[in-house]
C-alpha cells in the first residue's frame, strides 16, 4: 500500500469513528474515484457500506463500483438497496455494468434489469449474449462515429457536443448503414482544412478491427502489436458495433497473466471472487491435487514393482527425490517457456519444431552436467562406481525425457484446444516422475548384480 | 501466425526466391510496419538483410527495428552497415534508440553513438543513465508541452504544428522553469473559448505524475489504475523530463509478466535474448538447477538417516512421491498467489496476515482431506491400518506446512528486497520436500512396532 493510499484510510477511519459524515463526504469529493476503490480493499463492510453512501455523485459512485474487485463488489451491492444500485449501474458504461450484473446472484440481476429503463436493460441484455472474453464481452457501445459525408467542421462540432463517448481519441467513420469506414486521430482533424469532407480525409487502408466473436487475448495482442489506443468492433457484415480501448486491454492482459499463473499452479483464478472463504477456495483446488495425489501413487506403485532391487541396495532411495524432483524442475522449465511463449505469440506451431530441438539440446546439456555432478556425489558418498554410473544416466536420461515432455505437453493441449497453461504443471510433474523413476530402477535393475558387489 | 502473416510469408519468401526486389519493396510500402516486424521472426538472417535493406523510408525502417525482438535485432545489426545505423537509429524516439544501443555490443555502440549527431547523442547518453527498469529508463523525451500562458487558440496552432510528438492526446502544461503544473486533453482545448489561457483552464488538482527513478512496474500499475493514456515523469524539483505512453505500459505489463513465469519455473527472462544458442541458455539455467541438486540430495540424505526405518517396513516407499508431491503442488500454489498478489498489487503487506491465515486455514481443509484419501489407499493397498494412519497424518501435516511455507517464502524475499517470484518454485519445493520427508518418517519411527507387527 503506498503511503498516499495509507494516510488516506487513516483518516477515512479517523472520521468514520467520529461519525464526521459531512466531513468524510468533502474527503471523498476531492479524492479520485480509483483511490476510493482501493481503500474498499482495506475496509470491513460496514465501512464500505458507510462510504459508498457518502458519494452523492452516482457517477463517481458508478466508477468507483466497476473498479472495486468482484468479490468485494458482489458484497457490497448485497448491502445496497436496489434502487440505489440502478441508479449507480444506469450511471457507468454499458460494458462495465455488464460486468457487474453478470458476477450478481441471478435473482438480483434480474430483479435490477427489470427495474432499469427498457432501453438500458435491452441493451445490456444484448451486451450480455457475447461470451465475457471475447471482444463482444469487453467493448463499449458508447464510441464516437461520425457519418463520412459530414466536413471536418461538422466533425469538431460534434465533438464539442459530445458528452459520454468513453476516451475519445479516435473518431470512427462509417457510410449510411453504419458500415466501418476508416478511423482519424482528433489530431488529424485539427490539422486539415474545416471544409473537407471526412470521406476524403479518412485513412481506409491498414484499418485494424475485430470481429465481435474474435478472443479478447487475441484483441490484446493486436492493440499491443500496432500500438494503438482502441480498436474497433464490427460484425461479420462490418457494421461497427463497439471499440475496445487501451484501458480494457490492460486488464485483460493482467487478467490473462494472473489466470496463467493460477493455472500452472493447478489453481483457479476463479478463486479471487471467493476472496477470504476457505472452504469454496479448497473445493477449486482440490480436484486437481486428487488428481496429482494419484500420479503419486502410481509413481510409488512403480517403486514398490522394484522393491526387490531397493531392498538389496537400499542406498538407491537416496536419490530418488533428486531423479524426480530434477526431472520436474526442468520439465517445468520447458513447459513455462512454451506456455508463455503461446500466450505473448512468440511461440507458434511454425516455429515449435525449433523451439522443440532447442529445448532438447538445452536438456541434454543440463542432463549430462547434472548427470556428472550427481554422480559424482553418489560416488563419494556410498563408495561404488556403478551407483554413481546408474544414478548420473538416470538423471540425465530424465532430464533430457523431462525437456522434450514440457514442450509436448503444452503443445498437445493446445492442439486439441484446451488452455495450453493446465498442461504445464499437473501433467509434466506427474508424467516426469513416473517416467523417471522407470529409467532410474530400470537402470539399477540392470546393474544389480554389479550394484550389490 | 494468423493468416495475414501466413501469407504475406509466403509471398515475401516467393519474391524473395525470385530477385524481384522491386516488386518486394512495394509489397513492403503497404504493409504495417509491425507487420514487417512480425515476418523476421519467421526469417533467416540473409532474408532479413535482404528485406530491411529495401525498405527506404528510414521512419519506417525505425519503427521496423524497434518492434523486432531484440534477440534478432542484435543480431540484424551486426549484418547493416554503419551508416545505415546511424540513420535508421535517428530516425526513431530517443527511448527506442536507448533500447537498442543498450543491446548492442560494447564496441559497436560506442562507435555508432561517435558517428551521431552531438545533440542526438547526448540526448541518448543522458537517457542511458537512468535505470533501465525505471521511468527514466521508459519515458520518451518526445512529447507536447505548452507554458500555461498561452491561449487555448495558440496552443491549437502550436498542435497543428508538432510534427514528431509522439502520441499526442494530452498537452502537458508547464510554467516558465518547465515545472509541471497541469494536463489537458486534446477535447478539453476543442470545448474552451478559444481566447482563455491555459493556466485558467488546466486541472491541477489530482494531476499524476511519476519520478523519473520510480520502478517501471509501480508506472504500470498507475497508468492500470487511473486509466491514463501517458503519465508524465518529473524530476524532484518538478520538472517535466518526459512522459510513458500506454503502449510502453503494455510493453512493460507483458514483460513483468513474463520475468515472473521465468523465474518461478527457474529460468531467466534473459534467455530470450540467445534465441536458438542452447549452451548459453544451459548456462543461465544451471546454477539454480545445481543448488535445488543439493536441495534433492538433502532429502535423499534424511531418508537415508531413516534406512533402519525404511528396511524394515518396505512399503513407507510407496508413498514417498506423493508425499513431497503435495507439499510441493500446495506450497506452489500458495506462493503463486502471493507472488501475483505482489506484482499487480492485490496483496501487500498489510493484508498479508489475512492471506497467511487464509492459504492456512485453505492447506489444513485440503490436508486432511487428501490425507484421508491416501490413508485410505494405504490401508487398502497394504492392509496396515497403522500406516494408513502415519500416511494420512504425514500428508496432512506436510501439506499445511506446506501451504504456509509458500506464502512465508515470497513474503520474506519480498521484504529484504529481492523478487519475491524466485523464492517461489526453487526454495518452496526443496523446503518443502525435506520437511516432507522429516515428518514422514519421523511419524513412521514413532509407530514402528505398530508398523511391523
């Protein structure tokens, strides 16, 4: 927490303890509606509930909600009465809304878009049939389109009328039929002569828009790619429907991050709209360490297949929790850096051939140092070559097995179409402990009579 | 690759093969420079040379160069002349130049900066001081500020002006020491009449800015949470030395991200930097990959300290995998949360103790209930109620261990001031497997003549 947002909910308590409401409302007129929200994090719901009431402006309110976590919005709004929360929803972007009818429970939702106007609630109701990651589930409606036979003229004053288009940045042009025609930078329009007419002015080549269905990752890549501030959203017929802008990009990129991180980790991201509740928190990540609980005891089924081996060189368990554990590391290794490199675009099935021998010649390398250096330990400490000799081709047989591993799987996964990201951790780990404990008893089976001497 | 770039490949490859250099630069003139970009990754090096000689608008060419990734870039370099260079390099922001020049080796930067213009090149020594993870390390030096009194008509003739401002859509307002005093949007100058001044209409109030040493990932995390397009960056007398746009923000967002996957699988973002070069990419994963091979040699040591144990009652084998694979699965997971709870800001140390007792609370529910899973599969496997019992007690305690050592490693890291991500995978699983094993077997040695009977 840095020290601006620290001094800040000292003196929110400060004055709520006091109940110095009329103070605490000045406090909040001056403070930005993006500070407001981020004190919600710090306090119980009474709190919230006591400071979302002092902001009399809704649509400082309505801001103040959409940038509010899920899971604290969610209950909050159970504490509000429903027509203050109309009042604040019809205030804030279509898209935002959305969003927050969409994390409601069903009944709420329903009984608050039945209590908004009918134009609002059918546009949100249409807003609401797009999947939440596609570009659909995150545009707004509320853009700025000029006909392209207006002049530039025309189009500045339009502009100066203009109340709740989101960022203005770009002017979208379109014909008729509102069919998309080309995109011009305010800049621009300040730069030509007041008569032209937009149509001759309006850069139509190297237009960039998406199609309503395109994936919100993909919209992501694109505005990062061409360094722009919005991107436009048409439908199959090219009618302009929404833009995406930059600041909805960043949260889906941050979004897409942290649901990658999570699911490396075989956890849910999810879990975030659960916040504190323990319980619904371990029913996410639980079916997925059953799972992992049973790699583990398929991988000590297979140690007890050799307790005849471990029995006579019991000395050969000290390096199993190096074999399988080396093995996972750099598995997990070539996993992450194929995951990440899907999710960034750097990596695609064209170059995966490469990326693939690469990641081999990488684990061949690490395998056969690592293979050395282990070796050379089980050596020096029980005394027999042959232990070294078994456990340094065990280690670098399975780190070289580990590597390729954790670029098939990734790839797998995402060739039949599942998130590339659940593949890197679970399956590799489990995949690489099995397999490497097979090369590492099969080896000393092999060598068991040379072991034993 | 998307088809777009599937096919302007093919073609680029088809006139390549052909000679038919004329041809090839004019497909080059209508195609977006991020695009040209995107086709070197798929390139070989004599390909590349061939395409980013014929591209003759040295703008164009910049922005080319600034967009590849700077393992090709380098490497590209090395192929052009000088001249060329040093033409391509003035032609793109200063900030860009730094990036590239800071890429280059030694030698050849010293030489290129010797054959720029003065003025360029201390511009760009000067910008090469700052951190490169700062906000002096990512800021342009480019951008549009105005004195505050001007008026809004001179301010607009001075807009129609600016030529080389990049992504103008604010005005930066300054006095006549350049000091910061305010910001307007380009809409604001359009709805003012146009004889006021700027200093009568700039908000001054609520103006963010950042010092020019504040850490680029505390920028990103500005520039998400208000919804700005640029924040300026000042000095600490209040000087205004440039601004970070959005798209740089992206850029850095996307970074972070990916330092972050790196270094909790045990690798180096670094390695992006060798490309296809497995000896150098071996070398940066190796050391890390050493110590976790002591860290699994110290586990096989204490389960080596306990072969009495192990000799006698064989079937504590089998559960050893999945004994140190949950510790590891949980505590991952565990810190994986803390550790993106640092990078966007979701936890700090305030709320830590929450988190703590949280992922605590989260570790016993799924301890138990996977030590009743494995106790289970123990008694029925083996047909020993008493080792059900000591595996399902080990599991559960190991796990919740576990859950807390993986929130308590990052935060520690994270207070002495290294990056929480490394202390993720690395340390958690080998802390996690020794105390794993420690407890398994030292609740195995307490039951033992239970176990054996």
């Amino acid at each position: 927490m840095d020290q601006k947002i620290q001094m800040l909910l000292a003196t929110v308590r400060k004055l709520i303890r006091r109940s110095a409401l009329p103070n605490l409302a000045n406090l909040l007129k001056k403070t930005h509606p993006a500070d407001i929200a981020h004190l919600f994090r710090y306090l119980d719901i009474n709190e919230q509930r006591t400071l979302f009431h002092l902001i009399d402006d809704s649509d400082v309110a309505a801001e103040v909600l959409s940038e509010i976590e899920h899971s604290s919005s969610a209950q909050l709004l159970a504490q509000i009465d429903k027509d203050t929360i109309v009042e604040v929803l019809q205030a804030m972007p279509y898209d935002d809304s959305v969003d927050i009818i969409q994390n409601m429970p069903e009944e709420l939702a329903e009984e608050i878009l039945s209590s908004m106007h009918d134009d609002e609630s059918e546009e949100i109701e249409q807003l609401m049939l797009y999947r939440e990651d596609s570009a659909g589930g995150i545009m707004s409606t509320e853009f700025f389109c000029l006909n392209q036979d207006l002049s530039v003229q025309q189009a500045i004053a339009a502009l100066q009328e203009a109340e709740d288009a989101e960022m203005v940045f770009y002017v979208y042009v379109v014909d008729d039929e509102r069919h998309l025609i080309g995109v011009l930078s305010l800049r621009q329009l300040l730069t030509v002569p007041p008569q032209r007419l937009l149509r001759d002015i309006v850069d139509t080549e190297g237009l960039i828009s998406v199609r309503v269905d395109t994936d919100q990752e993909e919209v992501a890549q694109l505005v990062a790619k061409y360094n722009i501030l919005a991107i436009p959203v048409v439908d199959d017929q090219n009618h302009l429907l929404g833009i995406v802008t930059v600041d909805d990009v960043i949260d889906v990129m941050r979004q897409e991050a942290t649901e990658d991180f999570y699911k490396m980790a075989g956890a849910s991201e999810e879990e975030l709209l659960y916040g504190f509740k323990s319980f619904k928190i371990a029913r996410l990540r639980l079916p997925w360490l059953i799972t992992n609980l049973f790699g583990g005891v398929i991988t000590g089924y297979l140690m007890w297949l050799f307790r005849m081996t471990l029995e006579q060189i019991i000395a050969l368990v000290s390096f199993v929790p190096v074999i399988t554990g080396m093995g996972g590391n750099v598995g997990g290794q070539s996993a992450t850096i194929v995951v990440r490199g899907f999710a960034t675009g750097r990596i695609d099935f064209s170059t995966l051939r490469k990326v693939f021998f690469k990641e081999l010649r990488v684990g061949i390398i690490m395998g056969l140092v690592c293979g050395l250096v282990v070796g050379l330990v089980a050596v020096l400490w029980h005394g027999n070559i042959y232990l070294g000799l078994v456990v340094a081709v065990a280690m670098a047989t399975a780190m070289t097995v580990a590597a390729t591993t954790g670029v098939l799987a990734p790839t797998f996964f995402k060739r039949i179409g599942v998130d590339p990201a659940i593949a890197s951790s679970p399956f590799v780990q489990t995949a690489n402990d099995i397999t490497g404990i097979l090369i590492y008893f099969s080896t000393a089976t092999l060598f068991l009579d040379k072991l034993s001497s």
